[in-house]
C-alpha cells in the first residue's frame, strides 16, 4: 500500500429542499477524516453552481468541479432514493463529467425508505460503468434514517451505531485497497 492517503472525493447528491444528504454525508464525512490513509474533499451539489442544462461553455464553477474530481483517487456518492432511483442532481453532476471518472472506484452510501436506497445504487453501477469507473459492491445504507438520527447528527441507537461502523470500515477499506491499485496503474501507464 502506498504511503501517500487516497485523495476520496465524497459527494452529496441530493440538492433537494428540506433534503437529509446533508446529515447523512456529515455522519459519513466524520468517519472518513479518522483514517490516515484518506485525504477527504466534502463536494455538496447544492453548493457546486452547476449549469441548469447540459452545455459545452464551462464556467468557473464548472473547472473548479472537474478539477477536484480529477485530483480525486476514489469516489464516495452519497445519494437518497427518488422514485426508486437516484436524483437527477446527481445524474447531470455525473455527465458533466468523462475522463475524471475512468479508471477510478466509487463506493456509495444510500438512504431512502424501506430500500434504504438500494435500488438508486443499482441504477448507479450501470450509469459508472459506462464512465469506467469500478463500483464497489459493499455500500452503507440506511433504511428510513430520518429517525435513526440525532440533532448533532448522530445515531441514537448503539446497534445500529456498531452495524453502520463496521459497514463503513469495510467499505473503506475495499476503497481504499482498489484506489491504490488504480492510482498505480494510471501512474505506470503515464510512465
């Protein structure tokens, strides 16, 4: 394992009124800084002034979201379930973008009702594969999280607390395996 921490971009995606990502995405965020091989970049669409519509005119706001996702080693998607999929925020972040996604993992933490957004995973992978990303196939999902949740953002329930961990610890740690053995084939590749 390199020696340098993975550089994961982690994205909110929903840019919803009165939308939980935010929550859910702090939660996470908080348990990725505590790792010394993550060096975590936090990119909440609602913040990100992207184009109403799908151009070739790129705006500042447009360069500085490519760059950090083209310094990006990895990917974390934090998205809700809409419809039993995923939100076209997310959609259209997605294919504003191309060669920034190859070559790279993605992980996904999901939220929603009794799928706990699952199903907005599902139609993710096929939406990162033809970008050639490799999705990770363990995720973090929380399944009806508005009550699961306190007000500084925190699970109420110890079981709860431990399974969610342990579900983020393994899926970090298959991200950060994968992200390594892809930064160093990219860099052989450039060499």
């Amino acid at each position: 394992m390199s020696a340098q921490p993975i550089r994961v971009a982690l994205i909110v995606g929903s840019t919803r009124d009165g939308r939980f990502g935010h929550v859910i995405g702090a939660w996470f965020a908080r348990r990725a800084l505590r790792r010394d091989d993550i060096d975590l970049d936090v990119i909440d669409l609602v913040d990100i002034e992207l184009p109403g519509r799908h151009t070739r005119e790129r705006s500042t706001a447009v360069e500085e979201y490519i760059a950090r996702l083209d310094r990006a080693d990895a990917f974390v998607v934090v998205t809700p379930e809409y419809n039993h999929s995923y939100p076209a925020s997310l959609k259209h972040a997605i294919d504003l973008v191309h060669a920034e996604w190859q070559r790279k993992p993605v992980a996904f933490v999901s939220y929603g009702g009794l799928s706990g957004g699952l199903r907005a995973v599902e139609h993710l992978r096929q939406v990162f594969a033809e970008v050639h990303a490799a999705t990770m196939r363990d995720t973090v999902s929380f399944h009806n999280p508005w009550p699961q949740f306190d007000e500084t953002g925190e699970l109420r329930d110890a079981a709860t607390t431990d399974a969610a961990e342990a579900a983020v610890t393994t899926m970090l740690d298959q991200l950060v395996w994968w992200a390594d053995a892809l930064r160093t084939a990219r860099a052989a590749q450039l060499a």
